[in-house]
C-alpha cells in the first residue's frame, strides 16, 4: 500500500510470509518506515537475502545498511562497493568492510 501506516502495519502483521518480506525488502519505492521495520525484525534478519537487499536498496538508512554490511559475503561487498545504485556513505562502508577483511 502507498499509504506508509498501512504498509507499516501490514509488515508488522504475523501474517506477513519471509518470501513477501523478501520481496518488500528489494522495493526502491518501499517507506524508509517500513524499512526500518523490516531491520529491527530479528526473525527477518536472519535470511541472508532479506539483509542484502536492505544494503541494495537506496530507501534504507544510512545507519541501518552500513552496520548489515558487515554481515555480507565478500562477493557481494564487492558489488556494493561498485553499485551506483546504492548511497555513496554504504559503498564507502563496504569498501572498508573488504580492506578490513584482507587484512
């Protein structure tokens, strides 16, 4: 729903299936209240996919994609440091996330 209380509402409902959440997690149009929603939902968090299309997505926070990067696989920190489809402060976070980790 375009209406942000809604689709808040509707993230937070026990309804709502990991595969939808998924899905939700990869929209670029998606409220950055339902992003936040959607990271500070541990059941959420523990799928992979759903913790890198938060870092892919430009809607997410600054604060929110730059601390999930660090939980990434080192294939797709590489793809983040180089997208021009995510925030430049998140790039600059993976960047420093694969120089820590060859060292």
């Amino acid at each position: 729903d375009s209406n942000r209380i809604v689709a808040t509402a509707a993230v937070r409902s026990p309804a709502m299936q990991e595969n939808e959440v998924m899905l939700l997690s990869r929209n670029r149009n998606l409220s950055d209240d339902v992003i936040r929603v959607i990271a500070s939902t541990p059941e959420w968090l523990k799928s992979y996919s759903i913790k890198r299309n938060l870092v892919e997505n430009p809607k997410t926070p600054v604060m929110i994609a730059s601390r999930l990067v660090e939980q990434l696989r080192e294939a797709d920190l590489r793809k983040v440091s180089r997208s021009k489809n995510v925030t430049g402060p998140v790039q600059e976070a993976a960047r420093r996330h694969l120089n820590r980790r060859k060292t």
